[in-house]
C-alpha cells in the first residue's frame, strides 16, 4: 500500500478542507460526483444502463437535483449484478484492486472491491480521527474485535510492535495488542487487565457488558484514556458503563464494511462529521426526499474515489438523523445520532413506522438478576424478551418485567418471555439488543 508521503500530503488538505464552509465542500463534491460518474458510464456496465434511465449523461453539468434522480443501489443489486458492477479500466495510478467481503449480518453478505489509492485516503481519514481526539503514540492500543486466526485467539492474542499498519503515518507508536471477539467477557476483561492498555478499540455492545463486568469484578484499567467504539450504534448507557468502570469517555466512528469511515465524531461534542471529502453521504425519507435537520431517514453513501467498484447512492440500511451545523466550526455536515439497520427496528402497526427501542440494561437488572437480554419482534404484536439470569425469575420478577417492557413501547405488545444459557452474537460477533423478524 502507498503510505508515507501520499497519506501526509492528502493529510494536509484535509486540515484545511473541514474548515471550509458546507457552499464549498458541495461544490467540491459535485465535481468528484461528476468524475465517478463518467467513469461509471463509460466503464462499469450495470451503471451505464441505470444512469441512462436516470437521465444523467455525463456530458451535461451534474446537480444535485439531477443526481437525486438515480434510483439508491441496494445489497441485493449488488450481489444479483456480480461483475458487472467491477470496472473495466480501473486508472493505473489508483493501484492494485484488493476485495471486501462482508460479514452478512443483515442476511445479505456482499463482496466489495476497492483500489490501493481509495484505501490510502480512508487511512488519511483514520489519522484525522486520531488528531482530531489527541491520542499519546507511544500509548498501547488493544483491540477486541471480529478477526480470524489462533494468533489472536484468548489466552495471548496478537502482540504487535506498532498500531495496525500505516494509518499513523509519520508517527511512531507504541505496541499494539489484539483478541478475538469469540473470547468470553470474563476472559476479554482478565486479558485486558494484564494488558493495561491506554486504548481500547471495539464494538459497542460488546463495551457495555465487558465494562459492566470489569465494575462488578473490581478490575481496573488505570491507563485508559479513551475507549474507541465502531461497528454498531453506540447508546448513551454505554458511555455511562463506561465512565463508571474506568472514568474513561468514548469515542465513536461511523463505519461500514464496504465503505471504510462515514463520519467521525466531533472533537467537542458527541454529534458526528460527516467525511465528505472522501464520501458523499445522503439522508432520505421513504420517499427518497432528503431529510433536514431533526429529521430520521435511509443513509445513502457513494465513495468517491472508489474507481474500481463504484457504488452510486449505495442503500447501507442504516439510519440517522440529521444534525444543525456545528458550533465547532467545521463546515462537515453533521450526522446527530446513528440509529443504525432497519433490522434493529421496531416496527409499529399500523403506521408502518420504525422505533428503536431503548429498554435500559440497568433498569433490567434492577428488577430481575438479568446477565444478557435480547427482545425479538416475531410479528406486529408480539415481542419476545430472551433472558440469560442468574437464576429462575420469580412470578413477581416476570411480572414486573413484563410491565417495564410494555410501558417502555411505543405500541401494545403481547410480551413473552425465553429463557437461554447464551445469547449468540450475530455473524459480525456483534450482540445484537433488538432484532425485527418481522417483514413487511
């Protein structure tokens, strides 16, 4: 992979490009829009024809008005298209084609290829995230998450002299150490109390139990400074766990397997930047209309220097909302929650809508000995709570449950109870709190 001075140089633009005011970086994403899209209509088949329908004829001045009309390329549009979707004339100086195949935890996995040049700039974007929230280099960074090999595998993991690859480039760093997510919480909290590191990268449902644990088992961690969070929406009770396990805050990145970093959160708050330099990033209601601020809608990306796979106004099936300008300063548009895939939703009867429920894992365990806790939608009124307890829960326990759960709804809802020994992660070794099963 390039690394060095190409990474520093597009680092430099990007330390005055998020200064710039929202006018200007449209502008500037319109004329990367126009490039994808010429290379998409005179190289990638599948495109051609759509953008022909679409009535964007690269020839002719692109506007966003014009763009909108380009239907949203779904997952499924992804896999039934195959190569079709590859270019045929990847430029020569965006270097070698590597794939992404991604975990399918939506049902549908899909294998995405990308260039070294695209790649080089998303590390450009993950040193910003690590300038944006000072980080020490010399600090060791451990990271708990999806990998594959015994190498990382409890009771050692993988030790490393450095963090990762060239994303900190021209800085030197400390040891890096990695685990498997596939290691218990109660293994993970006794590796990381050996490990003592000053960073942790993970999932955010896997934080909430491990800092939960590491507070009822007394195993600290004095040299954290900060938690990193990607993969998952992260909820403010799992910040709260995680002030009070370590007094460490966290820092959340909005990412997708096939696209890289989507937004970074602010420096001084908790709302999130939008990478627009590398990505253009669309939030629409059902109608395809774009969201304004306050409002919840689909997340469309399309990368724009991704020259060997394009992906135009690609449905990740996310949502969020839309944030108002930033106080920072930053002219980056702002996401203010992730509310993260449809499959997460709860949907109500009869208005169609979607609600994410957020039941309070402390709440739980304050009215029942709950280890692990899962609600499934199986249709539109009836909701299963899977439970891991620490023992039988007594009459008065299930009822009060039932209770909690029913008033924390949006909707009535039939709830009925499922006793486990685990609940499972899903294929990304993600936990997942609330599941719809239900298709409309």
């Amino acid at each position: 992979m390039p690394s060095g001075p190409g990474d520093l140089t597009f680092q430099k633009r990007l330390e005055e490009s998020q200064w710039w005011p929202s006018e200007r970086m449209g502008d500037h994403q319109l004329r990367q829009l126009a490039l994808v899209v010429a290379h998409s209509h005179g190289t990638v088949p599948f495109h051609r024809s759509r953008l022909k329908e679409a009535g964007l004829d690269p020839a002719r001045p692109l506007d966003i008005e014009r763009w909108r009309r380009l239907p949203p390329l779904t997952r499924r549009d992804i896999q039934r298209a195959g190569d079709e979707l590859s270019s045929s004339k990847v430029p020569s100086g965006h270097g070698k084609v590597i794939t992404t195949k991604t975990s399918g935890s939506t049902g549908t996995p899909v294998s995405v290829r990308g260039t070294i040049f695209d790649a080089m700039v998303g590390k450009a974007i993950t040193l910003r995230h690590f300038l944006w929230h000072p980080h020490d280099f010399s600090g060791k960074l451990a990271s708990i998450r999806r990998v594959k090999g015994d190498r990382y595998e409890y009771p050692h993991g993988l030790k490393q002299s450095r963090w990762d690859d060239t994303a900190t480039f021209p800085f030197m760093t400390g040891p890096a150490v990695a685990l498997s997510i596939s290691a218990s919480i109660a293994e993970q909290a006794e590796w990381l109390g050996r490990q003592d590191p000053d960073y942790l990268l993970t999932y955010p449902s896997n934080l909430r139990f491990l800092a939960e644990h590491c507070r009822t088992h007394g195993i600290t961690l004095p040299h954290l400074e900060h938690v990193i969070t990607m993969g998952e929406v992260l909820n403010p009770e799992t910040r709260q766990e995680c002030t009070r396990a370590w007094d460490a805050p966290i820092i959340d990145v909005y990412s997708a397997q096939e696209v890289g970093i989507i937004a970074l959160q602010c420096p001084t708050s908790e709302s999130y930047h939008v990478q627009s330099e590398r990505i253009f990033v669309e939030v629409v209601d059902h109608e395809g209309a774009p969201c304004g601020p306050g409002q919840t809608g689909h997340v469309l990306v399309t990368p724009l220097y991704n020259y060997a796979m394009p992906l135009l106004r690609y449905e990740l099936g996310d949502f969020a909302e839309v944030g108002n300008p930033c106080p920072c300063g930053r002219g980056l548009p702002v996401l203010s929650r992730i509310l993260g895939r449809e499959r997460n939703a709860l949907l109500v009867a009869p208005t169609g809508e979607r609600y994410w429920p957020a039941f309070g894992s402390r709440k739980l365990t304050e009215l029942a000995p709950i280890v692990q806790h899962q609600f499934v939608q199986k249709s539109l009124d009836r909701i299963e709570a899977r439970l891991v307890t620490e023992r039988p829960l007594t009459p008065s326990e299930e009822r009060s449950l039932r209770i909690y759960i029913e008033t924390s709804l949006p909707h009535r809802f039939a709830v009925t109870f499922a006793y486990c020994d685990e609940i499972p992660r899903n294929a990304s070794g993600k936990f997942e709190n609330f599941v719809c099963e239900v298709t409309v």
